[in-house]
C-alpha cells in the first residue's frame, strides 16, 4: 500500500475542505477540474493549504474525521502550523 494524505484546501469563497487520498497531486487536480467533491465544485479554484502523511489509508480517514470535527479557528491555527 502507497502512502495516504488527509489535506485542507482553502476554496474560492474563503470556506475550508477537509479531505483524504492517495494521490494529492491527482486529487487536487480534479478538485479544480470541477471532478473532486460536490463541496468543492462551486467554490473553485482551490489552493492546497495543508496536508498530513500516513501509512495507511485507515489513518489517513481517521485523522480526516478528526480535523472534521475541529472549529474553523482550530483548523486555521493548524493550517497556520504548516507555513
């Protein structure tokens, strides 16, 4: 199994998306194809803002649902940890 990345990107219209994949290049990819999530379609472009390293994909998803359930502020203040 190839590594796995759970990512934040920041849309057009300033919201937050929290995501998962194998692939961060080709997922970005898509996102901005309009191809990604339905979230993301309507609030393009989007721009890669942070994302996390994980050996499997279970943990990846794991740490997706977690950065879920945090406020707008505390995911700020860790997308501002990655700069």
């Amino acid at each position: 199994m190839s590594e796995a990345y759970t990512y934040i990107l920041r849309c057009a219209d300033g919201s937050l998306y929290t995501g998962w994949t194998t692939d961060l290049d080709r997922r970005l990819t898509a996102h901005n194809a309009g191809t990604g999530a339905k979230y993301t379609r309507g609030r393009l472009p989007v721009t890669l803002v942070y994302h996390e390293t994980f050996a499997t994909k279970e943990e990846a998803m794991a740490r997706e649902w977690a950065i879920k359930q945090l406020s707008r502020a505390e995911k700020l203040a860790l997308i501002k940890t990655a700069t």
